[in-house]
C-alpha cells in the first residue's frame, strides 16, 4: 500500500525477509518490463583448505597465489613486472566486465552517524 505517493522508476530498493521493497512504486509504462538489481550476500567465510569457494571461476586466482607466493620469497618484485600478476588482473577484470554487463558501478553505502 502507498500513500501518497508519485508513481515512476524506482531508483533504490531493499529487501526484507525476501521481499523486495522498492522505492516507489512503478509507473504504468513500465508493466512488462524486466527489472536488473545489484544484490550481494554475505561472504562465506572460508576457513580451511576444503571449503568451496563460491566463485564462478575459482581458476583465475590460480596466477593471483602464484603472484602472492613469489612476492613473499622476493620482496623486490614489482608487481607490474610480473606475468602471473598480470594475468590475474587481465582475468579479474573480465570478469568484473561480465558480472556489470558494461554498466557504471558505484557504491553509495548508508552508514548510520
């Protein structure tokens, strides 16, 4: 129920005991059509060798460790210098572009004072 309210495209959201509440409701013209959210969940916390890891992909942080490892046995090693480094990035970035599907990613948190 929405009292007073103007109707239109919503532009925040949240979800309450897997409802999702929008911030107003949607204009007519809108009927029909699809509606793409953001959402994130809380982090599995991964605490021993024979956890999963809830990733699409779990082999692109293959080159990421290799990275790590090195770095610790060489600390003069420039991450911009390194293959497996670079990789990582090359990887984590392509997949950063398919989770967005090319739109702007912005984090605007709400942090009580």
């Amino acid at each position: 129920m929405w009292q007073g309210a103007s109707f239109g495209e919503p532009i925040e959201y949240t979800v309450n005991d897997a409802t999702i509440i929008f911030s107003q409701p949607f204009d007519d013209d809108l009927a029909g059509e699809n509606i793409w959210i953001d959402y994130y969940t809380e982090l599995t916390d991964v605490n021993s060798d024979s956890d999963a890891l809830d990733e699409p992909n779990p082999k692109i942080f293959i080159s990421y460790l290799k990275w790590r490892i090195k770095s610790r046995r060489n600390k003069d090693l420039k991450a911009e210098d390194d293959d497996d480094y670079k990789k990582w990035i090359f990887d984590r970035d392509g997949m950063v572009a398919k989770e967005f599907l090319g739109q702007a990613v912005k984090f605007e948190p709400d942090l009580p004072i």
